[in-house]
C-alpha cells in the first residue's frame, strides 16, 4: 500500500509532482514518481530539476524514518546524471551515517527496467517539525 507523500511531509510542490512514498522504515525509503508532460524537458524526458527534487526528498525521508518526530533541512546534495529518466521511476534512499542533528545519506533513481538513471548524496540536518502548512488556496 502506497502512502501520499503530503501525509508525512506537507509539502504542496511534492504533492503537485506525484509523488508517492513506498517505503519509510530504519533509515531507508523509496518513492515512485511518473513525469506529467509538464515536468519533462526539450527532449522529451524528466527533467533534471524533477529528478533532483525526487532525490532530495527521497533522501530526507530516508533520513527522517530514523527520526520521524522531527523535521530535517537539506544542507547539501551532489546529483550524477547517468543517463535520461523515462517513464515510471522508483528511488531509493539510505542512511549512510546519523548523528544526533545530522543524516548522511544517499539515493538512486531507476527507471522500470531497472537502469540507474541518476544518483545523489546528501546532509540533513534534523530540527523540530514545523506546523502543517495550511491547503493551499485554490482557483
């Protein structure tokens, strides 16, 4: 069973991208993401800027999961772009190293044959959770 990302992270940017946490549990996480036309680039594949998004989120709910009762900031992150994202796309996240304020952690992207597509590393730091933000207004 498939957990919207909004219940965990409030997020309105995530929510709007699609997408889905599968996995949150002893310092990892995966989350499935599928380009809308919108989020692709001139060449007709995710775009970089989405693929980076997907990873750094990924990363913080890895981070996260061994800490749920707080919130984390992302202090850096390193992208490597192996080869264009299509189609469905699953990432996985791991800790590598937590301290009591921060996370080291790392993710990939695969595509649905499997192929990585792109992989990050990451610090967070942990701070106290910020309030719900309120639904965002609509049109």
């Amino acid at each position: 069973m498939t957990t919207p990302i909004r219940q965990l992270f409030a997020v309105p940017f995530i929510d709007h991208l699609g997408i889905t946490l599968t996995r949150f549990e002893d310092g990892q996480s995966e989350m499935r993401y599928e380009a809308k036309p919108e989020h692709l680039n001139n060449f007709h594949v995710t775009h970089g800027g989405a693929c980076m998004t997907l990873l750094d989120v990924t990363m913080a709910a890895a981070a996260r999961s061994l800490r749920p009762e707080l919130g984390v900031l992302t202090i850096e992150m390193k992208t490597s772009f192996m080869q264009s994202a299509r189609g469905p796309l699953v990432a996985t996240g791991r800790v590598l190293q937590a301290t009591g304020r921060m996370a080291f952690t790392e993710a990939r992207i695969e595509d649905q044959e499997g192929r990585l597509c792109a992989h990050a590393t990451g610090t967070f730091k942990y701070i106290p959770r910020a309030p719900a933000m309120a639904e965002p207004p609509s049109d």
